[in-house]
C-alpha cells in the first residue's frame, strides 16, 4: 500500500495516459527502491508527431513528420535520465529512433 501512495504522489504532475517507466529493487528484507524514468523516445516522437503506430516498413514507408525544434524538446526531457549526456548527443540518438520507425524530421516546424 505505501507503494502506491508513493507512486500516485510523484506521478501526479503527469497528464493521464502518459507512459511511464519505473526501475524497482527489491531487497530480501522485502524493503524496495524505485527511480521514475522519462517515457520511452519512441512514445514521445509519436505523439510530436501525431502518430498512432510506426511504420510498417521503415525506409519504405513515411509514418509522419516531426520537426528539429520538437525533438529538441523530447531531447530536454530526456536528459533527466542521463543528465551527463550532452543535448546533442541525445538528439542525435533521436535521430536514429526517427529513421527506424519511419518518421522524417524537417527543419522547421511548419514544414511538419
């Protein structure tokens, strides 16, 4: 029961329906710790996008478009897990994540 309390305190800020991961340790004295990570890169160059699925066939196929500026931003919010890494590093990796699920990135937003 603490569990969920804990977890609907420090999940409250997040709109419904957002995806969440969630690291758990549990020990053997039946204690536990657990970290709240950003939602996966995929989810949220999704929804930038305003996609419900990928593309089937990637390289073949466009699903959609998203902007330099948006994953930018995906970017920030990504950096909370790794907050080492430097922001163009983890656009880069974006990047990469746009090509494998068929999503074009354009330099302005109204190109989108």
């Amino acid at each position: 029961m603490a569990f969920c309390k804990e977890f609907n305190a420090k999940t409250a800020n997040y709109k419904e329906g957002t995806l969440l991961r969630v690291k758990v340790r549990v020990f053997s004295d039946k204690s536990y710790e657990w970290d709240l990570k950003t939602p996966p890169s995929t989810w949220l160059i999704k929804k930038a996008a305003g996609l419900a699925r990928a593309a089937d066939r990637p390289g073949h196929e466009l699903a959609g478009t998203v902007s330099l500026k948006h994953l930018y931003e995906i970017a920030r919010v990504k950096q909370r897990d790794s907050p080492n890494l430097p922001l163009q590093s983890i656009v880069t990796a974006l990047l990469s994540t746009c090509r494998s699920m068929g999503v074009r990135v354009v330099a302005r937003p109204e190109e989108a």
